[in-house]
C-alpha cells in the first residue's frame, strides 16, 4: 500500500480534524509527494503549520469551506486523490441546526465530487459512518445521502474518476466522542453521565480507522462501501471500565438524547445482498456499478451482519487495554 500512495498529490478535506490529522502522519511515513490540507478552522489549521514547519513544500495548509465550490476548485488542481472527511459529526448539534448539516455533508460533498471531475482528480475516498445505516438522525440521514452521492458520482465522472466511501463506529479518543467526554468528567470528580444503561455501539482504534481510510483508497474501483469488523461496546461497561481506570465518580443516567439509536448498525439488509467479506472487512458493491473481484479474491457473500446488540460485547478487561 504504501508503493500506492508514494508521489501521489492528495488533499484531505477536514483535514485539521481527529481523521485528518491520523491520515497527514501516515501519508508522510508513506511518502506522498503533496499533502493539502483544506480545512474551514483557522486556528488548527495554524496549529498544524507549526508542527509540520520542518516538512518543507510537501504539506501545504488551505483555509477554505466545502460549501464553496470556488475554493475547490483552486484546491483541487493538480491532484490525484482526495479524501473527503469534512463534516458535520455531532448528532445533537445536527439535530438542531438540520439546514446547516445538509449544506456541509450533503451539498458539500456535491461540490466535492464536481471539483473533483472538472480538475480529474484519480480517486475520491468519503469517510462515513454506521448512522448512516437505517438513519434515525439529521446526521446519519446526510451522511446516507453523502453515501448515495458519491456512489452516483461514479458515472457522473464517466468512470474518469473513481468515487468510493468507507464506514466506521466510533472512533477512539475521536474529538468530542465519549471516551474524552467520561475522561474529563471523572478528573473533574464530576458523576459520568449515561444516556441508557443498555445502549451500544461499534468501536474502532485510530489506527485502524486510519488504515480502513487508505486501504478503501487503494483498492476501490468505483462505488463500494468498505467497513471493517468491529467489536462492539456496552455505554455502561465502558464508564465502569473508566472509573476504574481513572477513579471513583457516580453514574448518572440522563436519558436518550434527540436522534440517539440504542444500537448501531454497519449495513441494511438489503446492502447485505450484494455485500462480500474477508477475514477483517466488509465490501458493499454499488447497485449502479458491475464491479470486478478481482481487488476482492478470497472474499465470500455476506450471509449475516451483526448489529451492536447482537454482537458480542467487550468485556471490561478488552476495553481497558483499548484505553491503553
């Protein structure tokens, strides 16, 4: 993989972000030839330029907004891969400002996908999420139409370009996410706060987040969706796993919050149908594409997916060493 990405020119929209900033550190270790960063935070985007302030021309830092078609379309010259992790994430803030979610992951990804066609741009990668499976949410209904947008763009481009997205759960440690929201509750001898007992979740290492990232660009042909394994994660395991970690505070259960799922889920029945699995991930093919195998040898029809709840939880001893 990393003969792949060596003397490429790749841009990471939301590039300051937690998945950003993952794929910046492997991009160099792989050797790309330019890395853009296109983010909308001034001041992360300062941040990065003082930590990478040795890396010469190669990294380049561009304060822009996907919801501006002209900005991507300077941003996107001379590119060969773009990696599309600009969003809206928050499923509460989505819930409450649905206009502004709809212009970032739907109308954002529109310009995206014509930038990258008007500048022939080789491959796009999307980074989803499993809310958007069967999506209860503003922010999982976006990032299902971001999904349905990008596989689309496939013959939109005429096959010059390939388009393709990724999906995983929860990120560890990820910006905002409750791994640092129960961290920071327990140092500050605040209770930890639960909105059900019984709620699950899939989960995913930064570093394999990061790797599903590459690997889809790698090996996408046009409209798949790739999803690793993942285990899956019990809310209130977690916060006990935590207190003992971190020490003692009391839980306090405050109720499912506007669009929250009890569980989560990493495809519909009907993706199951034309979806196939390796020993670690999952493919979804495209119903508007023919897609060839041959990237795919050894993979077999997905017969079941577990959802959250089905699935078998981490105990308390694998989730401490996923805090490692």
């Amino acid at each position: 993989m990393k003969d792949f990405y060596r003397g490429k020119r790749i841009l990471i929209t939301g590039g300051a972000g937690y998945i950003g900033q993952l794929l910046i550190e492997r991009l160099l270790e792989f050797e790309a030839a330019v890395i853009r960063v296109l983010d909308m935070n001034e001041t992360a985007l300062f941040t990065l330029r003082q930590k990478y302030r040795h890396n010469g021309a190669k990294l380049r830092f561009l304060l822009g907004d996907i919801r501006n078609p002209n900005r991507l379309q300077y941003a996107f010259r001379g590119i060969d891969i773009v990696f599309h992790a600009a969003s809206y994430k928050h499923v509460l803030e989505c819930e409450y400002n649905p206009i502004d979610a709809v212009e970032t992951n739907v109308n954002g990804t529109s310009n995206v996908i014509q930038a990258a066609i008007e500048k022939n741009v080789q491959k796009v990668i999307f980074t989803s999420s499993d809310k958007a499976v069967n999506p209860s949410n503003t922010m999982g209904v976006t990032k299902l139409m971001a999904e349905r947008l990008i596989t689309a763009a496939n013959t939109y481009s005429a096959h010059s370009c390939v388009f393709a997205c990724c999906r995983f759960g929860n990120v560890v440690r990820a910006l905002g996410s409750v791994i640092p929201l129960f961290e920071e509750q327990i140092l500050n001898g605040e209770r930890i706060t639960i909105t059900d007992p019984n709620m699950t979740r899939f989960i995913i290492p930064k570093e394999k987040a990061v790797e599903l990232v590459l690997l889809s660009g790698f090996l996408s042909q046009g409209g798949e969706i790739f999803i690793f394994k993942m285990p899956a994660i019990n809310t209130n395991d977690l916060a006990d796993a935590m207190i003992d970690k971190y020490g003692k505070v009391q839980k306090e259960i405050i109720g499912r919050r506007a669009g929250e799922k009890m569980y989560e889920e990493l495809m519909t029945e009907e993706e199951m149908s034309r979806a196939y699995e390796g020993e670690d991930m999952y493919i979804v093919f495209s119903q508007l594409e023919e897609i060839r195998n041959d990237n795919y040898k050894g993979s077999q029809k997905v017969e079941k997916v577990q959802n959250s709840r089905e699935a078998k939880l981490l105990s308390k001893q694998e989730i401490l060493r996923l805090l490692e």
